[in-house]
C-alpha cells in the first residue's frame, strides 16, 4: 500500500521546501558578535573545509596559519593562509553532513564566495591504486540533511557551472584526478558488504560524509561548492590502509585545491559562477 503523508517518515514530512527558515545563520552570527564583543570582519572569498585536519594540522605546524578572530562561529575556529598566491579561510574537523552545511551557511553568512571541501574517502571502485582525487559531480542522498534544503530524490548534483570550468584543469598538474560520483553516508560503521555492493552496482566510486547535503545547500541557496573525495583507503579492509601520501596528502590535496580556484577565477564568467546551475 502507498504512504500517505502522515505516515512519512519525519525526514521527508513537513519540509515547506520555498519557505524561508525562522532561524537564519544571520541571526545567529549577529548575537554571537554581540556576546563576544567582536564587529563584522569578513572571511576570505575563498574557504575551505578539512575535515580530517590534517592540512590545518600542517599549516600550523610549519606556522602558516593565524586565526580569524572576527569568526565567531560557537563550534569551530577559522584560520586564515596563503598558498599559490592566494589567500584561503580553512575550517577544521567539520565532518558529517549535518556540521559541514552548518559551517557552510555561516561561511556564505560571512563573504565567502567560494567553499571547497577536500574529504577523505573509502574507495568503492577499485579504479587505481589510492591515493587519488574525485572532483564529485553528484553524491547518492544516504544521509539527512540534504532532505531539509530539496525535496527527495536520489542524488544532489554539483554547480554545473563549476565542473564546466574545470573539465580538463588537472590533466597537467601530475596529481590523480578523476570525476564521478560518491555515496554520501551518516553512518560509517554501518557500511555492510551488501551496501558496498549495492553502491557499486550503481556506479559509485568512493564514499564519503558531506557531499550530498553540501551540493544541497549550493542549489537550495545558489552558493558556489565544489567536493573533492580523496581516496586514501579500502575502508581498513587490508593491512596498512588509510595512506594519504606525502604529508599526510596536503601537497596534493593544496595543488588540487590551488588548480581548482586559479581556473575558475580564470573562466570569462567567474563572477556569476557562485549562481548554480548558471553557465
């Protein structure tokens, strides 16, 4: 028998999908300004989540990072660096899918134009060897939050705009890196043998924990978000996974995230790019 509406179950019941949220991450930055006595100070156009840390951890390490102390954020701390002649905003260890777009609203709330995230991932398709790199064009919706910013469907896509321009931008750079899609999950442990082999049937290549709720908020909201999966394990099913490379994988992970941005900044038509599904 079908399910009518009030046997939905809570995540797809109730959603009011045009209407505007009462509880906006405007209102939440301004009373965090007022609480800690800080004025609005911009974050850069260009921002970047780390959900392992370990490019943050790196930067720090070599003393490349300072703090935005105009971020005012309750959950996590800014910092600022610069690398290929750009300068960045990075937050750390925002994993999940639920605390990505939480820190994603509140980058856009605060200037940022530009929001990549570089997650680590398992690899689902044995296509090479890892480590390597996924430009994400679409994420499978295993997870909640993409289903508060679209109605349902089984993939949230990227900004096609976006993947446009940087069609052919890593061929040169000597790092892997490929274009597919990924399964986005909210549950990690729970990754079952059959779910695996269900997820490579449907041609996924690796899976991750943000991606599909962060290209739902691009569309919803018309932000600019690119997801890179860096394929760094077989989800520990052999001896001495989970190697990123170099540097724990920041060397490449900053080269790709460099190429990224030099490129569309470079395309004629960057300064509408942000708006998706423009072209």
């Amino acid at each position: 028998m079908p399910i009518t509406d009030d046997e939905l179950p809570p995540i797809l019941a109730d959603k009011h999908y045009e209407s505007p949220s009462a509880f906006t991450p405007e209102s939440l930055l301004r009373e965090a300004r007022r609480q800690k006595s800080t004025t609005i100070q911009p974050v850069p156009d260009v921002c970047l989540l780390d959900p392992d840390g370990d490019i943050l951890r790196r930067l720090k390490a070599e003393g490349r990072a300072r703090r935005h102390d105009g971020w005012v954020c309750y959950h996590t701390d800014l910092y600022l660096f610069e690398e290929g002649g750009l300068t960045f905003g990075i937050v750390a260890c925002v994993v999940g899918a639920s605390f990505a777009v939480l820190v994603a609203e509140e980058l856009f709330a605060s200037g940022c134009g530009l929001l990549i995230s570089v997650t680590s991932s398992g690899q689902l398709m044995p296509l090479q060897e890892p480590p390597y790199f996924i430009v994400i064009d679409r994420a499978l919706r295993d997870e909640g939050t993409s289903y508060h910013y679209l109605p349902p469907a089984a993939y949230s896509h990227a900004p096609e705009a976006l993947l446009g321009v940087l069609e052919d931008a890593f061929d040169d750079l000597g790092v892997p890196v490929l274009r597919g899609a990924t399964w986005t999950t909210d549950a990690p442990f729970r990754e079952t043998a059959d779910a695996i082999d269900t997820m490579r049937q449907r041609g996924l290549l690796a899976v991750e924990m943000e991606a599909a709720a962060l290209y739902a908020f691009a569309e919803a909201r018309g932000k600019a978000v690119v997801c890179f999966a860096h394929v760094t394990n077989q989800m520990g099913q052999i001896e001495g996974d989970f190697e990123k490379g170099h540097a724990d994988g920041t060397t490449d992970a900053l080269r790709v995230v460099v190429r990224a941005v030099k490129r569309l900044r470079r395309a004629p038509n960057h300064g509408r790019l942000p708006l998706h599904g423009e072209s």
